[in-house]
C-alpha cells in the first residue's frame, strides 16, 4: 500500500468553478482505494490561493506520489502546480493525467503518421520536462502503471489494443467514484430547484466535428456504455446517500446510445419502486433526436436538454461538419418543446468561413427557435481537433496556423498558443470578458469579440433570459498549527485489504 496525493487544479476560467465536481479523477481515486492505497484529495476548485494551499499541503504530506489532472484551460494552474510540489518535495513523484495530455498525445500520433512532427511534438515534449510520468486516455487502470517504479514516460490508455483502454464490460466493473474524497455539499447545482449532482453514463463521441478535441482520440472518440443497471444503481445510490434528486448526465450525447430509451424507462422504473421523483438534465444531438426519446426522458424526470447547435448559418455548419442542418436543429427545439422539455442552445463564432452574415445568421436562428437559455462562446483551436491538427503555417505571418475546410475552400486563421502559460481564449465573463484567437479572411479578433458579445446581449434582452451569475472564488487563510479543512483536503478513511 502506498499513499498518493491526487489534485483536482482551479478551473480560473469558470464563472463558479464549484458546479461539477471532476469525476475522472474520482473514478481514479475509486480504484485506488479499492486496491488498498491511501488517497489524498486535494480539491483546489474555488481557491483563490491555490498554489499556497498546495505548497503547504506537500509539505506535510505522507504521498511519495502527486497525481494531477488537467483540462487544456486547466494547463497554466496545473504547470504552477508541479512546480510548487517539485520546490517542496523534490523527492516526489509527479504524475499528470486527462484530457489536456490525452489531446496532445493524440495530436503528436498523427504527427508521426504523416511522418512530419510538429507543434504537438513539441508540446508533448514540454510536458515531459514537466511532470515525470504522463497518463493518456482512461486512468483507472493506468494508474498503477503510472506507480511502478520503473514506470516509463508516458503511459498511452488511450489505445483500444491496450489492456489499459477501459471495454463496456471494464467499465461496469469499477467503483463508482470517490465522491466522499470531495465536499460534495460545496457544489452547487440545481435543476429545476432540485439539487444536482452530475454522473456520466456513457463516454466517448463518434463525430468529427472540426472544432471538437479529441477527434483522433480513441478513448474520446469511441463509445463506449455502462450497462442500464449500473447506470440506475449509482443513481440509485447518490440518491440514498446524499439525497440527491437531480441529475446532470454529463455523456457528450445521450442519444447515440441505442438503449437510451431503456435507460430513462429503467430510470422511471426506479423513481416510481422508490416513490421518488428526480429532475435530469443532459446533452443530445440534434439531428438524432426524436419524439420517442423526448417522451421518455420527460417520464424519466428530464426537464432540460443541452444541445451544441453552434450556428444558424447552413453554410457555417457544413464548415465545421457538423452533420446537422439548422432545420434539424429547429425541429429538435420543437420536439423537446411538445413534450415539456427546455432547451439550452450551444452556440459558438469564429469557424472557417465566419462572416458578419454567418454571425447574423447565428443570431437570427436564436430568435427564431427562441431557446429557453443559450449560450455563444469563441472557437479555440485545440490539439486534437481538426481545426489543429490539419492546419499548416502561414506563409507569410509567424506564429499564424491556417485550416482550409476542403468543401468550401474557407479559412480559420488561429495565432498560436502557449497552452502551459495562457487560458483565457476559453469562454470569459459574458459581459466583455472574452478574447479570440482566431479570426477568418473577412473578421479580425476583435471583431469576432464584438459580434459575439453583441449577440448575447441582444437575444437575452429580446427573449429575457438573464446573464449567468458570477461565484466568488474563497481565499484560503492559513492558521498555525492548523491542516487543510475538509471542503479542500479529504483523505481516504479506510481502504480495502
């Protein structure tokens, strides 16, 4: 048995970073503790002074090991992280795991296909210098890899050959997350005046929208489904232990599983034996749903679906090969409005081709179809998307990467990123706190800022829906003599023999 500090980095991007809890790493700390290690949680979401909480936690430490996860805009906190527990224990080892590596490692494998390493080659190898083990794709079986002591580099799970890359079978296999390593209490969501928590039922999307990050990603890309019951269970078991009856089913999709209908009649199954009735919120695809998948998720207790129609311009949807028209997108709005659903719009600007026209057309659409709360945001160029991994230096403006959708011949220009260093191309404060990083033959940067924040200023006004509210992040005060308290650091009570 070892003891292994995880740690979950601010997301200082957010708006309120305490709304989901980050269930990979929980899935982590689940299998670990099931095989009989000692786990710290170390949950920096929120914290103003994160890398003062983290130094001082690393001091006092029994871990020999410190696992961290990061998203792409989680990247800048998590390298400032690694330095703050390389000065305080130089002794440890630093393992870094998620989508951000994840990406870049599926980003550098298409470098080597094409025989022609690039950018993400070099990304790959910054974070190399880094963290002393890197951990691509599932993590929950990776991790004991990534313990070893001769334990290589870079761990790659995220490859369906591997014993590593987690099957449906694998998946109904191990714990549910380590929720009782978190303060669960302190985040805070609700649906429809329910409190919520969120769970994933299914993972992975097999679509190859251009903007989208890990296109060429197997463990992001392939689906890959719990069965119904395990589903239910851990529903089930939420509700009984927290007393949760909200659901946020955070799956890319819903509805490219084949048993989607079974599972919400086994989830109304369930809430009926249990003389209960929950509130569920989810993702879907437009163009696959449909009026029986409406009616059930109604009976399931859904009140609210997400869906990422990006944009009202056909020609813009056909740019990021988005596989929807803006008719399927309408006709998803009117589906979830027969049967009692709300619909929050996904939208986002800056793909190839954007023209004043497009960004019009966008909000023309929201006007139209009249979503009952949406979003826009500004597209970023991850690794791993099509947007990055096709596209090629500019021949005449350094630093510029240039996409051409073959189709329509239309350009995305993105200025290049230090992804370790920058984070704010991601989302922003609605009212005139976002940045682009791209911009097309016809809008600059800024103008693509401008559209998108006029955009949201006017359809919220025209269809009254008000901006999302802010949460303050909370500065941790250190006493002495005093640890961590437990809304930031939990550790395993018990583990199994």
């Amino acid at each position: 048995m070892i003891d292994i500090c995880l740690i979950i980095p601010p997301s200082l991007f957010l708006l309120d970073e305490r709304v989901f809890m980050t269930l990979g790493i929980l899935r982590v700390a689940a299998a670990l503790e099931a095989a009989g290690h000692r786990v710290e949680m170390l949950d920096l979401s929120g914290i103003e002074n994160f890398d003062e909480a983290a130094r001082l936690h690393a001091k006092s430490s029994r871990a020999a090991v410190f696992a961290l996860t990061s998203t792409t805009p989680q990247m800048p906190a998590a390298a400032k992280l690694a330095g703050v527990i390389r000065a305080a224990r130089p002794d440890a080892r630093i393992i870094l795991g998620g989508p951000h590596v994840t990406l870049i490692n599926a980003a550098a494998r298409g470098e080597r296909r094409r025989q022609a390493p690039g950018r993400a080659h070099a990304a790959l190898q910054r974070l190399c210098e880094t963290f002393d083990v890197l951990v691509a794709g599932d993590g929950e079986l990776a991790v004991f890899e990534a313990l070893k002591p001769q334990a290589p580099k870079l761990i790659d799970a995220d490859d369906p050959k591997s014993s590593l890359f987690l099957t449906n079978e694998k998946l109904d296999s191990l714990p549910f997350p380590a929720r009782h390593l978190v303060d669960v209490q302190s985040y805070r969501y609700s649906i429809d005046g329910v409190d919520a928590v969120s769970l994933i039922a299914q993972l992975g999307c097999p679509f190859n929208c251009g903007f989208c990050g890990g296109r060429q990603s197997p463990s992001l890309r392939r689906v890959r489904m719990r069965s119904t019951a395990n589903v239910v269970r851990e529903i089930m078991e939420l509700h009984r232990g927290y007393g949760f009856r909200g659901f946020m089913l955070y799956d890319d999709e819903l509805n490219v599983n084949p048993q989607m209908v079974a599972l919400m009649n086994a989830v109304a199954a369930a809430q009926q034996e249990a003389g209960v009735e929950f509130r569920l919120r989810g993702f879907v695809k437009a163009e696959l749903f449909n009026d029986e998948q409406a009616q059930a998720m109604r009976r399931a207790g859904f009140r609210w679906i997400l869906a990422g129609f990006e944009s009202g311009s056909p020609r813009i949807l056909r740019n990021m090969n988005k596989k929807a028209t803006s008719q399927d997108n309408t006709r998803c709005v009117e589906i979830a409005r027969r049967h009692g659903l709300k619909v929050k719009a996904l939208m986002s600007l800056g793909h190839p081709g954007e023209t004043r026209q497009t960004a019009l057309e966008t909000k023309r659409w929201l006007l139209e179809a009249r979503p009952d709360d949406f979003d826009v945001t500004i597209i970023t160029t991850y690794p791993g998307t099509p947007y990055y991994d096709l596209a090629v230096p500019h021949a005449g403006q350094k630093d510029i990467w240039v996409y051409t959708y073959d189709g329509t011949g239309d350009r995305l220009y993105s200025r290049e990123i230090d992804f370790m260093e920058v984070a704010d191309y991601y989302k922003g404060d609605p009212e005139g706190g976002y940045r682009s990083y791209v911009h097309t033959d016809e809008l600059s940067p800024a103008d693509i800022v401008s559209l998108r924040d006029a955009i949201e200023r006017e359809v919220r006004q025209e269809l009254g829906i008000p901006f999302n509210s802010r949460g303050a992040a909370v500065r941790f005060e250190h006493s002495m003599g005093q640890g961590l308290p437990p809304f930031i650091l939990r550790q395993s009570q018990k583990v199994s023999p």
